[in-house]
C-alpha cells in the first residue's frame, strides 16, 4: 500500500501507479474470462464430438459378423452399457453430373439405432422414421 502514494507533493507519480494496476487487473480479468469461455467451448465440443461417434466396434476378422443378435445380447447385459445397434457399413461411389464421389454408406437397425444416437443425429434429408422394413430407403 505504501507504494501507492507518492512520497512528494505530486499526484502524477499515484495517478500512474493507479493506472497501472488498473490495467493489470483489467488484464488478468480478461485472461479468466478467456479462459473459462475456452474451457467450456473444449468441454461442450468434446461432449458432442462423442456424442456422434460409437464409443466401440465389434466387428469379425473376416467377411460379415455371424450371430450378431446374440452378441448385441451380451453386450447390453453388461453393466454400463445402455444402448448398442448393428450397422452394416460399405463404401461406395455416387455420381453427380460428371463428378464421382467417394461415399461411406451405412446400413442400420432404425430402432435400435434411435436407442443408441438419440436426439444427436443431424439428417439432411429425411429421418428413421422413413425406413420402413422390407423396403428400400435412403436418409442424408
């Protein structure tokens, strides 16, 4: 505190002191709040980012997964576990125009894959509810 005031009769030296620690703490001030902004927009992009990724595979060595539905079975009885689906993956090319694309197509359960994703699918166009068993559908 004794640094604050000037020790001879001008107030020039207190009022630069004063400035200074204003500036300081509005520094520090601002880097906290930075700081807290950024650690929460890492924790909300983090919690996003797996809410839309699987959180495990479980796929065969070789060629299709025999037995799945007793797998998915066993899975889910483990504890922790609250939701697992199937999902049949492929890629592919989709043509526009004259253009060739690479595409990553995958096939999947429309309930069990409601139980497990939620309310975190983001569709282009259409949604589960335009699968309809026995035919043929497409969701973006």
């Amino acid at each position: 505190m004794r640094y604050l005031r000037a020790k001879r009769r001008t107030r020039f030296v207190s009022f630069i002191t004063l400035v200074s620690l204003a500036g300081i703490a509005w520094g520090v001030a601002a880097l906290i709040v930075i700081l807290s902004v950024m650690n929460g927009f890492e924790s909300e992009l983090r919690s996003r980012l797996l809410s839309m990724t699987a959180h495990g595979y479980i796929a065969a060595e070789e060629g299709p997964l025999q037995d799945w539905q007793r797998i998915r079975r066993q899975i889910l009885d483990q504890t922790g576990v609250l939701a697992a689906a199937p999902v049949v993956q492929l890629e592919g090319m989709i043509r526009t125009g004259t253009e060739l694309k690479p595409v990553q197509i995958d096939g999947v359960d429309p309930e069990a894959e409601q139980s497990v994703a939620g309310r975190t699918i983001n569709f282009v166009d259409g949604g589960l509810d335009r699968l309809l068993p026995g035919e043929k559908g497409i969701v973006i």
